[in-house]
C-alpha cells in the first residue's frame, strides 16, 4: 500500500512537472516569434479593440506619430483595382530592432483591399489581411523601411484609412 502511494505520488509531480514544462516550452517559442511578425489584430485601431504592441511588449505608452505610414495614392484617391505602393517607416536613435503591423481598414473597422507582401522583410498575417515584419525585416540602425502594395478595393467600399502599430527596440 506505502509502495503504491509513493508511485501515484510520483506520477502526479510527472504529470505536473510535465504540463508547467511544455506551458513554459510553448511561452518562449510565442515569445521569441514575435521577432518574425506580430500575430494578426495589434495595430491599435478600433477594429482590432485598440490592441497594439504594448499588450505584449513593455516600455513607454504607445503614442501616436504621424508620417510613419505613406503611400503613392493619389489625393484624389484610389481607383477600385489599382495597386498602390505603401511605405512603413519606424525610427528611434540608439535603437536597432524595430516591428510593425498594419491594415487597412473602412469606417467601420472592417479590413479592406488586398495586402501584397512584396520582400522577404514582410509577410501577410490573418488570412492575408494584416502585414507584418518578419525576422529579417527587423533590423535597423535608427531606423527601419518596408515597402509593400496594397491593391484597392471594388468600387463602394468608401475610404480607407491604414492603421498601424510600431516597436522600436534594442
């Protein structure tokens, strides 16, 4: 019976020894692929709940900059069809790494258009409807470039607006 107890015993700590190690095996691989992409719905609009980097990095508050986020549309703006180039630009002297996310959203959040990853420094998350960095896309010294296209919706679907969030780290 003593003998018993001992084997049951051991068996649970197995048991447990075993899930708290594969949890801990399954946070650091979620945490280190961060540097290869953010998982779709953090670029901090309303269509993603306000989610951006800051729900899984820490640092300063998120702020918003202007001109990080351009595009060749014209200002008159997009033809139904059309594909249009749109440029990420992140900075921050000292810094070295950097991520992005963004997408391209309607009035009411909803994700519109087709992303086009066009280098091996971005890829298409969420079903293709979220661009992202990618592991080696996220260097940079003080500052970090992507380019990639975005083909414009069918005619009605209104204006757009690209929504994006930034990491600047080291």
């Amino acid at each position: 019976d003593l003998f018993f107890r001992r084997v049951r015993k051991l068996y649970t700590k197995g048991i447990f020894a075993l899930v708290v190690f594969i949890f801990c095996a399954a946070l650091v691989k979620e945490v280190r692929s961060l540097s290869s992409g953010a998982p779709p719905g953090f670029t901090g609009s309303y269509g993603d709940g306000y989610a951006a980097c800051d729900v899984c990095h820490t640092g300063p508050a998120p702020i918003p900059v202007a001109g990080w986020i351009t595009s060749n549309i014209p200002v008159s703006g997009y033809t139904p069809g059309n594909t249009y180039t749109i440029t990420a630009q992140a900075s921050g002297l000292g810094h070295d790494k950097f991520g992005f996310e963004i997408s391209p959203m309607d009035s009411l959040g909803q994700l519109i258009g087709t992303l086009i990853s066009t280098s091996a420094e971005t890829g298409l998350v969420g079903s293709g409807t979220y661009i992202t960095h990618t592991a080696s896309g996220n260097s940079g010294l003080n500052s970090k470039v992507w380019t990639f296209d975005w083909t414009a919706p069918a005619p009605g679907n209104g204006n757009v607006t690209f929504f994006g969030a930034f990491n600047v780290t080291d």
